[in-house]
C-alpha cells in the first residue's frame, strides 16, 4: 500500500510543500469482518469490503481514502472489485500529473474517465482531501468552508433480525451512552414478520430510544401504504427507502397519505440532479449523505445544497465505512449548516478491527471530528497488511 507507492525522487522532494501534483495512485481491497452477521433486505454480510486509496504527492505527502460497499455489488452497483480495477485502469491514469488542490478539475477528469462510478471517485476524492489537507496543516473541513460542530449524534443500526438479540443489543449501547437512536433493517422478513418485530423493539425501547426502519426498497407501494401507519403508531420517527430507488412518484403518494411518518430518502438520490428530482416531487421529508453515491465530499455538499433550496432535510448517512472512510464524512457533515437527523456512522463499532491506529470517538451518544491535518487519522499499515485481499 503506501509503501507501494512510487517514492517521489530526492530532486522531487526538495519541493515538499510547495508540489501538490499526483504523483501516485494506489488501491487495495481489504474484508474486515464484522462483530455479528449485519442482515439487510438485499444481502447480509459477516465482513465489510473495502477499497482503500492511497494518494501521493509530488511534494511526498500521502493521502487516504475508503470506497466502502455492503456485500457486493448489491447495495448499489459497485463492488470493490470492479472499484479497484476502475481505478487502476482508468480514474488513477486520468489524474497523474494534476493538481491535488484543484478538486473541481479532478471531479471534472474522474468524470471524463469514467461514468457514475461514485464510490472509486469518492475515495480518490477523500485521498486528495487528506493529502491536500496534511500539506497545508488544516483539516478537510476548513477547505470546504470550516466546521460548524466537532460532533455529531450518531446512531447504531439493529440488523440481526433476531428481536430478542437486537433489544439486549440496544440495552447495552444504551447503558454505555454510546447510542440512543436505533435504525432497523426491515424488508429480509415477510412484512407481517418484520412488524411483529418492530412491536416488540418498541414495546421494549420505545419511551428511552428513537427508532428509525430502513426497509432498502424492499416493499412496493401496497405493502407500504400498510405498514408505515403501523410503523408511526408504534412511534417510528422515520422511515428510509421503503420502495425502489426507481418508484419516486410512490414515495411522494405515501408521503401525501395520511398517517405516514417522515420519508427518508437514500437509494433514489445518488445525485444533485435526483435530489433535485425527489424535492420537485415531494417524495422525501429528508436525504441520506453518502460519499459512495455523491461521488465525494464536494458531491455530498452539492446534493446538500438541492436538499436545502427544496426544504429536505439533512442525514449523515454511511455504507458501513471504518474510521477511514468515517472521517471524510465527518469532515464534510461538520461544515453543513444544519444536520437535523444526525448521522449514523457505526461503522468502526461494528468492524471487529478498526483500518486506522487511533479510531474515531464514540461518546455521550455522539461521534467526535478528529483532530489534525486532512481527514484527521493515520491509516494502521498492519491492520491493511492483515486485511488486504491477496
Ligand atoms: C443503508 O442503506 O442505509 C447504512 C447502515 C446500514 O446498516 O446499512 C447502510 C446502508
Ligand atoms: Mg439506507
């Protein structure tokens, strides 16, 4: 990994400092298992995949960045896989020799290079980030216009599918102040299954926890219009994605019936043109940020900024990311001017180890912005070396 990496010659390092040029790509896949099976409606995992980048400078500086995915190319259509070959092939040849600091240019060369593709482009895009950062001495937040917070609410997700394991789960996170909203993954159960379900979480967190579903596109507009008034009378305060990314118009039918409770969207704004798509419909009261859909942290500002102009609110969403990928969100989610729904960044909680030395902290129900230079972490080479796919 950056070990891989070309090292910048003596000439080229008398620069440092001053040559912000890429100098060198390089990405590896690592699968870090998880603490306990995480089961959604499309695919579980017991490992989370990643691809992570490595950036180097002309000035020797190396930046990182995480391209995560969720068993597969099932979530979305990447997987690391075809991440790390877009990358070598195409993304990676396309930037050689730019300026780091010019990230608009790079975005604009990514695109060039490559259609959609978001998550290769979101982690090259968080490795200039870091790199550009660290040459400078200021966190990736101050070059996207400061931080506004140094936390951020954070939830857990329950995705066993198992009530009685999933309420003692959220006993202890409870207990441990770590977490008091609780996301659930629904739609792996028969609808009737996954209700019964959510009965009992409510009955047995409902007066100390805020409880949100995430059903993954996995109903259709009937089985929604029966089980998001059952989901609001248990007290649910919002529920994400519950048809296909594709069915806006159904989203914005449900919305409009009464006895819906706030709509979430996720899958169907990848982005700012579908975001601007489901505002113009009214099909969502708010939106999930991720890195792995915008294409980057100037992306998840951009589809923020649509959210904004059309009155949808803000969720720091995650595809599972380590501490790595974790942090580039942090940056980005610290300088939005409202972040009404918080974020769900669990993700370093649920790996069984961690991609960076010192990891992100989790306390009093929120999670910490790093401190430091870009996206504020020192990636943990052992950790790469024990994880990376050979
Ligand atoms: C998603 O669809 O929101 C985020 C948390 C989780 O458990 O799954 C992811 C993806
Ligand atoms: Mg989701």
């Amino acid at each position: 990994m950056p070990d891989s990496l070309p090292q910048v010659s003596p000439d080229v390092a008398k620069g440092i400092g001053r040559d912000l040029s890429i100098y060198a790509i390089a990405s590896v896949i690592v699968d870090v298992p998880t603490v306990r099976k995480h089961k959604l409606s499309q695919t579980s995992v017991t490992a989370q995949s990643y691809v992570i980048v490595t950036v180097r400078l002309g000035n020797g500086v190396t930046g990182v960045g995480e391209a995560a995915t969720l068993g597969g190319p099932r979530w979305s259509e990447e997987s690391v896989e075809a991440i790390k070959a877009n990358i070598d092939a195409y993304l990676a040849p396309a930037l050689l020799g730019l300026r780091a600091d010019r990230f608009e240019a790079a975005g604009m060369a990514m695109d060039a290079a490559a259609k959609r593709n978001t998550a290769a482009k979101g982690a090259i895009e968080s490795a200039l980030f870091d790199a550009v950062g660290k040459t400078l001495g200021v966190p990736a937040s101050a070059l996207l216009g400061g931080a506004l917070r140094d936390s951020v609410p954070v939830l857990w997700t329950l995705a066993s599918g198992d009530p009685a394991q999933e309420i003692e789960e959220a006993e202890r996170k409870l207990e441990a102040r770590l977490h008091r909203t609780f996301k659930v993954k629904v739609g792996a159960l028969a609808p009737k299954d996954d209700m019964a379900r959510m009965g009992r979480l409510a009955a047995a967190l409902g007066d100390r926890a805020t409880l949100i579903v995430d059903a993954n596109q996995a109903w259709d507009e009937t089985v929604s219009a029966r089980c998001l008034p059952q989901l609001a009378e248990m007290g649910v305060a919002l529920v994400e994605q519950p048809v296909p990314a594709w069915n806006i118009p159904a989203m914005a039918r449900l919305r409009a019936r009464p006895g819906t409770p706030p709509l979430l969207a996720d899958e169907c704004v990848f982005d700012s043109h579908d975001m601007l798509a489901v505002a113009a419909a009214g099909a969502a009261d708010a939106v999930s940020l991720k890195i792995v859909k915008h294409g980057g942290l100037l992306g998840v500002r951009k589809v923020a900024a649509v959210a904004e102009a059309g009155g949808v609110a803000l969720y720091g969403g995650c595809l599972l990311e380590s501490s790595v990928g974790a942090a580039a969100h942090l940056q980005v989610f610290a300088t939005l001017r409202e972040l009404a729904w918080g974020c769900e960044h669990f993700g370093p909680q649920i790996l069984t180890t961690d991609l960076v030395t010192e990891p992100l902290r989790f306390a009093d129900f929120h999670l910490y912005l790093p401190a430091g230079a870009g996206l504020g972490i020192t990636l943990d080479e052992a950790a790469l070396r024990r994880f990376a796919r050979t």
